[in-house]
C-alpha cells in the first residue's frame, strides 16, 4: 500500500475506534477520501475515452488486471450497496438519481462476477462522464452519511433480514465469485464496513488504478518523439507518470489539462503553424503562450531547452538531459535551470 495512505489509513481508524478521537477520526476519513478521490478525477478528465476499456495487464493476478472504468464501477456500486442498503435503509444513488439508465451499464451488480474479456467489453459500454457523476453522488451521500453517525452507531451488526434483503436488490450476482459479499458485508458491523468498503477498498482499487494508468502513459510514449512542443523531455519528466506526452493523447501536461479543450496551446499553435515545436518557431523568446505564461517559473527553462534544441539537435540535448539528471537531484528544470533563459542555456551548453 502507498506508505501515505498507509499511515493516513492506520491514524484514521485508531481515531473512529476510540469515543473521543471519534468524530476526528470521521474527519480523517472524509479528508482521506477527497485526497484518493481526486486521483479518480485526475483520471477521468486528462485521459482518452479509449483507456477505460485497456487491460494492460490481462491476466494478471490483482486488481490491476482490470479496467479504468470497472474499477470506478466497482468502488462506487459497492459503496452505494452498503451505504444505502445497509447502514441508512434508503434508496441507493444509481436508483434514485436515474444512473442506472445513464451510465449504460448492463448490469447493476457489483461486477465481481465479471472476469477477463468481459471487464473490457463491460468497460466499453459505460459513458465514463455518468459514471464519474456516480462516483461523485455516491461519495457525497457517503461522506454525508458518516457525518452523521455517532460512535454508538459502530456496533450495530446486521443479520438474516439484512442478508435476504440484500439477495432480493439483485445487485449482488448469484455467482460464487460475487455471492459471498452477502455474508462477507453482514458479518461486520458498522465499524467493520467502515474499514473495508468506504476506506481500504478505495485504497486497494485506486492503487490498481494507479499501476493501470501509468502503464497506459508508457505505452502512449512509445515510438512517440519525447520532445515536448515547449522544449521540455517528457523522457525525463517529474510528471511521466501520469503524462503520456503532448504529442500522444494521453497528455495530462499541466498546460493541457487547464485548457478547455485539453489541448496545450504550444501544440495547438505549433500545428497551425506546422512546426515540430517552439524550437523552430522565430518568436520563441518573446512568445507568452502556454507553458510561456510570465506567471509560469519554468517558462524560461524550457525557452532554453527550446534553444538548445534549436541549436545542437534532439539527439544532443536528450544526452545533454540524461547526464543533468545524473549529476544533479532537481524534478523541474527551473530548479536547476532558474529562470534566466541566457544563463539556463549557458548551463545547457556546459554540461
Ligand atoms: S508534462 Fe510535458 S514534458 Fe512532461 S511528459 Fe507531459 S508533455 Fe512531456
Ligand atoms: S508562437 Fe509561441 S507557441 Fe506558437 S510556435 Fe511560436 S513559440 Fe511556440
């Protein structure tokens, strides 16, 4: 597990176990939530449609052998299951706000029963924005739901009714590899539920997600040239994890996930103007669009890394940046470069 989320996990639920630790420890839990939830967001707005559907690795022995998009449904359908069927007695959120016809699932199970091919062409028929939507109802009546629970609540067991009532929702698949959630979610208490499916399985899935999505970011960058459109190397990015570079349809540049469209404005600008980047481009040292905003405290470095390019070639400056990298400890490279562009060039040169 993450060692952040580890220890945040661990403090939480030593808080939420102790009466007067209590409702800090709910706070902990929703704080928690927000930080593994904005990865999910993080995902859904800077990634293709296409990637919700990916197996990079099928057949693999964990959650990572899933989808994108099944991993969202998974967390939220098991969420609003328990929260709504069990803990409140009310209406789950796929019914009542109509999800269930929006998102397009053809199922409104767990999806537990689901394995290989059939993740990816479940995954497929979801519009993941409705299903993002979901996800967001879903933690909010949650987090609103365990605002409002008192210590005293934490105890409360649930028996054969709470079991038959559950079978009766047909949202848990009659197949072994989904039934046992029945007896597994009724042979805990509240407190129970709260360690497993409104903490520890967001845990366990969005880490899932995590190694899905970085794993789609290497596959969009290969055979794809590093050079980013600015001057940067998405070879050598603080960032690559997440980004699978401007020139592919994975890019989650900061630059590009700011923009209405999602697309960096120096790539927009350099493809009208049919460059390869800003470093053919003659207004290079005056230009003040995208990753060149004066606000930006990279902007400069990378003018420089632009004019480096311009000057010596990619296959120098990709040389130029592996021994940098080597030599120095820096993530962006106005750490090291500062924001002078004669100076960082200079330093370019040099090294
Ligand atoms: S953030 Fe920019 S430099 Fe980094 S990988 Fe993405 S496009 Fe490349
Ligand atoms: S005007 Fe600016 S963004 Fe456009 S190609 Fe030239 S340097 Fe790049």
């Amino acid at each position: 597990m993450d060692k952040g989320w580890s220890e945040k996990n661990k403090e939480m639920q030593q808080f939420i176990g102790k009466e007067a630790t209590f409702r800090e420890g709910i706070e902990k839990l929703i704080a928690f939530r927000d930080d593994m939830f904005l990865q999910i967001t993080q995902i859904v707005w800077n990634y293709p449609a296409e990637a919700f559907s990916l197996q990079p690795y099928a057949g693999a022995d964990g959650y990572h052998s899933k989808t994108l998009a099944y991993s969202i449904w998974h967390i939220f359908r098991i969420e609003d299951i328990v929260a709504h069927e069990m803990i409140a007695g009310d209406t789950q959120v796929l019914f009542k706000e109509g999800f269930d016809k929006s998102i397009h699932s053809p199922i409104i199970t767990t999806g537990n029963e689901l394995s290989g091919d059939a993740i990816a062409e479940f995954s497929k028929q979801l519009d993941v924005k409705e299903l993002y939507r979901y996800a967001q109802e879903v933690k909010k009546s949650s987090d609103q739901l365990l605002e409002q629970l008192e210590y005293a609540d934490l105890k409360r067991k649930f028996g054969e009714g709470m079991k038959e009532k559950l079978a009766k929702t047909g949202c848990v698949s009659e197949d072994e590899e989904a039934a046992w959630l029945i007896d597994y979610w009724c042979g805990k208490d509240v407190r129970g539920l709260i360690k497993m499916p409104f903490s520890r399985h967001w845990v366990m899935h969005i880490e899932a997600m995590r190694r899905i999505k970085n794993r789609l970011c290497e596959i969009a960058r290969k055979g794809v040239d590093p050079l980013a459109y600015c001057g940067l190397s998405c070879n050598h990015c603080f960032l690559g994890a997440w980004c699978g570079s401007c020139r592919s349809a994975y890019n989650a540049c900061s630059n590009a996930t700011i923009s209405p469209d999602h697309r960096c404005p120096n790539e927009v600008c350099c493809t009208e103007k049919g460059f390869d980047g800003c470093y053919e481009c003659e207004l290079l040292e005056s230009c003040e669009k995208g990753f060149y905003v004066p606000e930006n405290d990279g902007a400069n470095a990378a003018k420089a890394q632009s004019l480096y390019v311009r000057k010596y070639g990619k296959k120098a400056f990709f040389k130029v940046q592996d021994r940098l990298h080597k030599k120095f400890q820096f993530e962006k490279t106005q750490e090291l470069l500062g924001q002078d562009i004669k100076e960082a060039l200079r330093i370019l040169e040099e090294n």
